[in-house]
C-alpha cells in the first residue's frame, strides 16, 4: 500500500504543520509587549498564520521524503523522527534567515518545534504499527 494514500499520513501531516506552526508563535510571542488578553492573541494569531507557510514547506518538501526513506529503509522509532525533526528545523532556520526579533529566535527554537512537529507526526501514523 502506498504511505502517502494513508489518511494517517495525510492527518499526520496536518497536525505536524499546526504544532510547528503554533509551536514557533508561542515562542514569538515571548518577545511581543502586549499587556492585554486581547493585544496577546491577536499577535498569536497573526504569528501563527506567519510561520504556518514556512511548516508546510518543510514538511512538503523535506519532511514527507524524509517519512518515505524512513519507511523505506525500515525505520520506525520516534527518536529518529525527532532527529530528523531536529535537523528539518535548524536547516529551515538556516535557509530562512528570519531576522524577527532580532537575536530572539534562533535556530535551537526552530529546531524544538521541528522534533515536536516530526515526534507528532510519528504518533500519528505509526501508532499501532511498531513491531
């Protein structure tokens, strides 16, 4: 069966755009001044929907081939998604160069959202599957 006509796959996919996505506006949002609810989410949400275009790229492009060697080479533990996760994160960092917030974040904070997007995708689709 092919991974990628998986409705796991496809749902795995979704949430790890969403939690990387969120993942990096939380941590934006440690930079933002705003002293109210409103002013926070407002902010929240815009930096959502700015990093949501950044997640799905990556987990298009470098993520969804990373899944099918992984599959391929028959490796299936979460560690080395979070690895992977890890290096996705750092190699967008990398290539983005975002100077948002200054020295604020940094390629650790992209590669902490990368394990946790990977790591939820992994639990997604591999639930269940693990010899």
């Amino acid at each position: 069966m092919n991974p990628l006509s998986s409705w796991r796959t496809w749902t795995g996919l979704l949430t790890s755009v969403l939690i990387a996505a969120t993942g990096l506006a939380l941590i934006a949002l440690r930079w933002d001044p705003c002293t109210e609810f409103g002013g926070c989410a407002l902010f929240f949400g815009v930096a959502s929907v700015v990093y949501l275009p950044y997640a799905l790229l990556a987990a298009v492009l470098i993520g969804l081939p990373t899944h099918m060697c992984f599959l391929r080479l028959g490796l299936h533990r979460w560690w080395l998604y979070a690895a992977a996760g890890i290096a996705i994160g750092a190699t967008v960092a990398w290539v983005v160069r975002l100077p948002i917030y200054g020295d604020g974040m940094s390629a650790a904070h992209f590669a902490l959202a990368g394990a946790s997007a990977t790591t939820a995708f992994w639990l997604v689709t591999r639930r269940g599957n693990d010899p």
